[in-house]
C-alpha cells in the first residue's frame, strides 16, 4: 500500500513564478490536509479538503495561494507570483476520516520550494 | 490559542544512553498529544499518543506520559540506537477543529556508535 506521494520533492521558482505541488493521498483516503515548515519553525496547518471540497482553509494566505482536491486526481497546492518568503517545506497529510479515534494523519515526504 | 514549545536541538547521544525530549503544551479544552518522527529524507510518521489524562502512549521503546498539571508530553527512552537518529516534532490537536495538528519546532536527535 503505497504511503501519500508528493511531487516534486524539490522545486525551484524564481519571484513571480507560478508554483503548483502535488499530493496524491493514501489508497482509500479521502481528506487531505497541508501543512507548510517555514525555516527554523514547526508545521503549520494551511487547509483541510475532501474531494471536491474545501473544509477549513483558515491557515492559508488570503491571497495567491489556493488549493483543491478534484474528484479525479491528486490535490494541489498552487502559490502564484511566489515570494522568497514563500521558501519552506510544503507537506500534505491524508486521513480516512477527520475525526475519531481512527483519524490519523499519514504524511508525505514533502516538497521543498525554494524561490530566488 | 494552541502552541507546542520542546526542547531545542539538535540533541547528540550515544548508542544506548538515555532520551529525553522536553514538551509542553497550551490549549483550549482536552488536548490529544502526539509525537511524530521524520527520519531522514521521509515524512512523519506517528509515533506515539495520548488522548487524555494520565495516558502514556508507548511505540518502539518510546514512552510518554500525558501530564495535565504540568500540560507536559516529555518523550523517552531508555536504550537509544543509531537507527533512531531522526526529527522528533511534539503535536497537538484540541476542539472543534480536531483535524488541525499544532507542531513544536522539531528536535533533531543524532545518535552515535
């Protein structure tokens, strides 16, 4: 059973550049979660979707970054005209539910952004 | 709101001495504590947690106890190994809004032969 996949691993964006990340959740996992480590910080959470849905979204940037979980294909994070404070590890989380004893978020591997 | 403060790093110790890894806590309501490590190269995995008072979650010779007069998860173990060099974050999850992990800063632990 594959883990959550996250692609690229690294990616590098010059300032204004459009970046776009990817998470494919675990086999049967229909939340997805992110999360971004900026340097010297903890995780943060960013946003919560099911399929199709946004749930929470009260961690992310009001504005250029967006995100969405079609029926088909993975979720994706997407920060247009990227910053250098934008620079951090961006890590996706999959659950089979949100809540419960049986909610345990299983985490990627992560995708470093690095803007110039 | 919730914040997680552990131990600065990185932590360096020998093949079996002894680990301690300090967390504390501030929340609102009845906080689940977790501890999470990412081995290098990987992402987090679960390694242990406690859902409420006085529980102690336990995983691969890990330890920790939920302290809720002191809002304290410390983690331990007795007998470190070269295999358990890692990043150990302390996380919680409290409320309405359970699904929302609140992370410390991460302590990189570097054990050797």
């Amino acid at each position: 059973n594959a883990g959550v996949m996250q692609n690229p691993r690294h990616l590098v964006r010059r300032r204004g550049q459009e970046a776009r990340l990817r998470c494919s959740p675990m086999k049967g996992h229909s939340h997805v979660y992110w999360y971004r480590q900026l340097p010297e910080e903890g995780l943060k959470f960013m946003v919560y979707l099911q399929k199709e849905n946004i749930i929470d979204e009260s961690g992310m940037p009001k504005e250029r970054f967006s995100a969405e979980f079609p029926k088909e294909g993975p979720s994706i994070l997407r920060i247009q005209q990227v910053v250098r404070g934008d620079s951090a590890a961006y890590f996706c989380a999959s659950s089979p539910y949100s809540s419960g004893k049986n909610n345990e978020q299983f985490f990627g591997p992560g995708t470093r952004l690095t803007v110039l | 709101g919730n914040s997680v403060t552990q131990m600065e790093g990185p932590v360096t110790l020998s093949e079996e001495a002894f680990l301690t890894i300090n967390c504390t806590y501030t929340a609102t309501g009845y906080p689940s504590l977790f501890w999470y490590v990412q081995y290098p190269g990987e992402g987090l995995q679960l390694l242990l947690k406690a859902t409420k008072a006085d529980d102690k979650g336990s995983n691969k010779g890990f330890e920790a106890t939920y302290r809720k007069e002191t809002t304290s998860f410390h983690l331990e173990k007795g007998s470190v190994q070269v295999s358990d060099s890692a990043v150990y974050f302390c996380a919680l999850s409290s409320g309405g809004s359970n699904y929302k992990l609140t992370f410390g800063k991460g302590t990189l632990l570097t054990v050797n032969p």
